[in-house]
C-alpha cells in the first residue's frame, strides 16, 4: 500500500518559538498578513504582542478577530473580505483550532475561488491556498499542522469535513508560552481532543508505522501530562509536553486519517453549537467500545501507552482496560459525564446519525458502521 505524508515544510516547536518563527516569516518576503483570530485572545492582548512582532519586522498586519468557537461559512466570507480589501499577501492564524480552520477556509477560497462549501470531502481544490502560518495558543486540535479544516454550513446545521492537501500550512508554530493560564476547562477539552486524534488514528484503517509511533508517544505524554496542565494553567512543562503530544497527534491522524467520534462530533457540534474537544472525550470511550470488535489488538496497546499493565490482559481484556483508562482521564479533568448534559436530544439521534455517516472522517474507521449502528453508539453516550 502506498502511504502518502503530509506536514508543513517548517514546525517551530518549543518556548520561545513565536520570535524565532517571525524571523523566519520575514526572510520569506511576505509584506501583509491577514490575522485570523478570536475576541478572546483580542481581550488578553495576545493579538497586539503578536502583531507588534509581526510589524516590528516590517510585515504589515490586517485583523480578523470574527472568528466563532465553531467557525462558519460567514466566518470565512467575512475573512476573505477584508483580505481582498487590504490586499494580503499571506494569512497567520492566531489560536486554537477555530481561527485555523477559519484561516485555511479563507486561504483556499482565496486562490480557488467559489465558496469554501465546493470544497467540502477530499482534495476538492485544484490550486494550494494562499500561504499561511499557523501559530497555535492551545494543545488539542494539531490544525496548525493538518490538512483537515472543519467549517460549520449555517444552513445545514451540519460541520463540513475540508480534508485537501493544499490546506496544510506553509509553517507552524508552538510556543508553550502562549498556551499558559489558559482556562483548565479548554485545557482539558483540547487535551482530550488529542487523546481522541492519537487513539482514532492508532486505529485506523489507513495506520502504518509512521503514523502508530507518532500516536502512541502521543497518548504516553498526554497521559502522564494532561492532568497536570489541566490543575495548573501555568506549569510550563506540563504545557510544553501537551504541545509536543498534540503535535504527534496531529502526525497520526493528518496522514492516518480518524474515525466514527470525529464524524459523530461534527454533527453535534454543528448542530447544537457544542465545544469538539467535550463531544469527542464523550464518544471516544463508547466508539472504542464498538471498535473493539475488530480492533482489541490495537486498544490493548493504547491501554499499555496510559500506563496500564496489560502483561497478563488478553486483548479483549486489554481493550476494556484502555477504554477505562480514557474514562478515567476524562473524569479527572471534569469533562461532562454524558451528552445529555450538554443538551443532547434522542429524538434528533437519527438526523445526527443520517449526517455522520456521510462525514469524511469516518471512511478509516476499523469498523464500518449501520445507521442502527451509529444510533446505538449516540443512545449509549446520553
């Protein structure tokens, strides 16, 4: 079989990351950025120190700060507005997951035209996007890094799954140091969102043993990790290693592709407006579950790289010790214990399920799943 593998040409990793990585921007000829980002990181003035680096290297900057937790098509039409406008040479996504996914929509559209919705599935676009660096201020998502870009279709109520090689960013950046104090909720929803990139990939259908070392070291560090992030906002070390684990994660899955609690969150997501990196750690368990039946072998591993014994488990066993283990990590970082609590209807259960099966992240799944299949797994998570 051959395996494709994509990242961007230039990752900056490590505390202090940020100043090196603008240097680096500089040398590249870029003259105008478009900033892609949110109010919250606008209202604690991480927006203006990027930007006053960014000018402090005579690199013109254009602020697009509309960016919703779950970005949408208007998020993207709105961005590529004020681009045209000021004529940006270049995009920088400034943030967790939202403002990439955003600034890739805004990127592609930008050079292929259209609406960022004809682009929806796998390698729709004929041209790369305009160039973008991502510079990330959480450890979860790996968009920074990935060539996957999920925007919200405000009329479908459904998240479209963007997976296309010309969104990979030019350069990615993460600087441990823009990722403290951030809240411990986010830090533990990002979090998990990792665990879920590094398991989803560890059991897809499209792993090698690329992608299986970059998501196991994935899951070891966040489990011996993501706690401590979470309990402390400011432990620098704790924060620096999820930055590396998200990263690996982001490996695995970007080449490995993910699975059915990715196309399951989409929809909740979409559809109720709700938090990915939450939805995800409350499907990981219950997918695995369905997963077992063909994937034991794998989950066994998964449980050895959270720091279970599995010596004397068979891999039946070893797959309950590593979904316990995943239920385990989310409750020590107080993630919600079931979908109802997030307002999550059994009635809309089939639209959810109808919508899911159509999502790209779904098709590396061990386990190719029924409609009735998908609806169990949501009815087992309420």
């Amino acid at each position: 079989m051959v395996a494709k593998f994509f990242i961007p040409s230039v990752n900056v990793l490590g505390q202090g990351a940020v100043e090196d990585a603008i240097t680096d921007i500089q040398g590249l000829g870029f003259k105008h950025a478009l900033v892609v980002t949110d109010k919250p990181l606008v209202n604690i003035g991480l927006v203006a120190q990027v930007v006053e680096k960014l000018n402090a290297h005579n690199i013109a900057t254009t602020v697009y700060d509309g960016v919703q937790p779950n970005p949408t098509m208007t998020n993207v039409n709105q961005g590529l507005e004020l681009l045209k406008q000021h004529g940006c040479d270049f995009v920088v996504s400034l943030g967790g997951g939202s403002p990439h996914d955003c600034a890739k929509g805004i990127a592609l559209v930008a050079t292929n035209g259209g609406s960022i919705k004809d682009y929806e599935g796998v390698d729709r676009s004929a041209k790369p996007q305009m160039p973008l660096v991502a510079i990330n201020t959480t450890a979860g998502t790996a968009s920074e890094m990935t060539r996957f870009c999920i925007i919200t279709d405000e009329e479908r109520h459904i998240k479209m799954a963007i997976v296309d090689k010309h969104t990979t960013p030019i350069m990615s950046v993460n600087d441990p140091e823009l990722m403290l104090a951030k809240p411990a909720g986010l830090t533990a929803a990002t979090g998990m969102d990792a665990l879920t990139h590094a398991v989803e990939a560890y059991v897809s259908t499209a792993a090698n043993p690329i992608t299986d070392a970059c998501a196991i070291k994935a899951i070891e560090i966040i489990a011996q990790n993501l706690a401590a992030a979470v309990a402390n906002g400011q432990d620098i070390d704790a924060r620096e290693q999820m930055a590396y684990a998200q990263f690996l994660a982001g490996m695995a899955f970007n080449n490995a592709s993910l699975g059915y609690v990715h196309a399951m969150a989409h929809q909740l997501g979409g559809y109720y407006d709700l938090p990915h990196g939450v939805c995800n750690a409350l499907l990981l368990p219950h997918v695995q579950q369905y997963n077992a039946q063909v994937s034991a072998h794998r989950l066994r591993d998964v449980a050895k790289a959270m720091g279970v014994d599995v010596s004397q488990l068979d891999d039946n066993q070893g797959a309950c010790a590593a979904i316990e283990a995943i239920k385990a990590l989310a409750a020590a970082v107080n993630i919600p214990k079931n979908l109802t609590e997030l307002g999550v209807k059994a009635e809309d259960i089939p639209m959810l399920a109808d919508n899911a099966l159509n999502d790209a992240c779904g098709f590396t799944n061990p386990k190719q799943a029924t409609h009735a299949d998908i609806c169990q797994i949501f009815t087992n998570a309420l």
